[in-house]
C-alpha cells in the first residue's frame, strides 16, 4: 500500500515537472503580455491591461508590417521550396536513382554546419550579387534551409501512393501526366500539404539567415522579437512570441489530423 502510494505520488510528482516545463515558459509569455507594469519584488504585474497588443495590431505600427513581411517571404518560400521538392520528391520515389542515399542526405548538409559560419559567408556572397538586405535574397536563404524537410517529406508522400492505383490508371488508358495529376498528386496531397506547411512555418520563425541577409532592410517578426527582448520591452516580445506560437499549434493538430501514418513511416526511406 505504501509502496504503491509512493510510486503513485513519484509520477504524479514527474507529471507536475513536466507540466511545468512545458506551460511555464507559456504562462510566462502570457502575464507579460497583458502586463504594463511589472517589476521587482512583485511576482505578478503590478498594472494589466491590452495597451501593447494595441501597439502590436496597430495598423501603421512596426509589427503589423514586419508580420505582413513574414508572411510574405514565408510564402514565397513556400513556393520556391515546392517548386524543388515535388520533382525531387517524385523522382527519389518513383525513379531507380544511382546514389539514392547519398542524394538523400545532401539535402542535410545545410543542417550538419553551424548556421551562423555558413550565413556569413552567404551574406558576403549576396551582398556581392546584389541580393543582400532583398526580400529575394531572404527568400533563397530560407527555402535552401527548408529544401531538406520539403523534399524528405514529398519522397514520403510520394512513396505511400500505391503503385497499384497507378498502374490501373495507365491500363484503363491514362497518360503518364494525366495519372500523375489525376492519381499521385491526389492522394500524395496530403503529405505536400504537411511539408508546405512546415515550410511555412520554418520560414515564419527563421531568425539567423534573417539577420544576417535582410537586415537592415528587411524586417520579419523573429527580428522584431528579439529587438523588443534585447531593449527590455518584453511585452512586445511576448505579444510577438505567442503570435508565433499559434501556426505551430494549428500545424500540429493538421499533422494529427490528416497526415497518415504510412506517410510519416517512409520519411527517408
């Protein structure tokens, strides 16, 4: 019996932990965002109120267009990183490619160095090409730092659609391209989805290549954040912080959703 309540009380204990270190971080980000006031030795905010998220929406202010920047480029990304991803995807799936594992893992080599060597050298590269403090130059940036998820995914995708479903299409008298949009790309949408969606999302949240491509000219809501919390207004950098946080949470419960397990089981394969 008391061992029982002991072990009980450990893992009640664990889960509390746990718990904490998960939603505190969280917790914090939110009394800071609705605190005007709060100093030492309070350990609540002295004065609440939305005056900062007022600061933050405010049509004309900084955030909302360093937020429309953010989406911008995240798009843009989207659509460059898919523009590579889907061929290659296609290709490392359905294709016998000499060096099939070796081709797989280039895709990682921008992840296996240290990002801030290789950012320097590429905003030397770019400001010689013109493309420094560009929103293209961001863009590039970002959907090469993105291609490895993008393509690792799409060849997940591609390699769950059932060849069989295929080949009955060509035998009823479907054209390659005409099976290829009618059935692979249907039934591999879902994974494309979930890789345009982490690129989004990798693209929203990229603050390195940022700052050392776009700035000063370009400005996303990464660079605003860190800003904000490295001048002491950590209200806005709370504000801009859980405005992060939403799209990763509404891509998770995307994943959980609609994404199948065949699919996630065939990532690198």
């Amino acid at each position: 019996m008391i061992r029982a309540l002991a072990g009980t009380t450990g893992k009640a204990a664990l889960l509390a932990l746990f718990a904490f270190i998960i939603i505190g971080p969280l917790a914090n980000l939110v009394l800071w965002s609705f605190a005007e006031r709060w100093y030492f030795p309070f350990k609540l905010p002295v004065a609440w109120g939305l005056r900062y998220w007022e600061v933050v929406f405010r049509p004309t202010g900084v955030a909302m267009q360093s937020l429309v920047t953010s989406i911008s480029i995240a798009l843009l990304t989207v659509v460059v990183a898919l523009a590579l991803s889907i061929p290659a995807g296609y290709a490392l799936a359905r294709l016998r490619l000499p060096w099939r594992g070796v081709i797989m893992i280039a895709f990682l080599l921008p992840q296996a160095f240290p990002s801030v060597a290789i950012y320097v050298n590429v905003a030397r590269i770019f400001y010689g090409l013109g493309l420094a403090g560009t929103i293209a130059g961001v863009v590039l940036v970002h959907a090469v730092h993105a291609l490895v998820y993008s393509v690792w995914i799409t060849s997940a995708a591609f390699a769950a659609v059932d060849r069989e479903l295929e080949l009955a299409a060509r035998n009823l008298g479907a054209s390659v391209l005409r099976t290829l949009f009618t059935v692979t790309l249907p039934l591999a949408a879902p994974g494309i989805l979930a890789s345009a969606i982490f690129v989004f999302l990798e693209s929203l949240d990229e603050f390195t290549g940022t700052f050392f491509v776009g700035v000063p000219t370009v400005s996303t809501l990464p660079l605003l954040l860190y800003s904000a919390g490295m001048g002491g207004n950590y209200q806005i950098a709370s504000i801009t912080a859980l405005i992060l946080l939403v799209p990763s949470i509404l891509f998770m419960l995307f994943v959980e959703r609609f994404l199948r397990a065949d699919v996630l089981g065939r990532i690198g394969r």
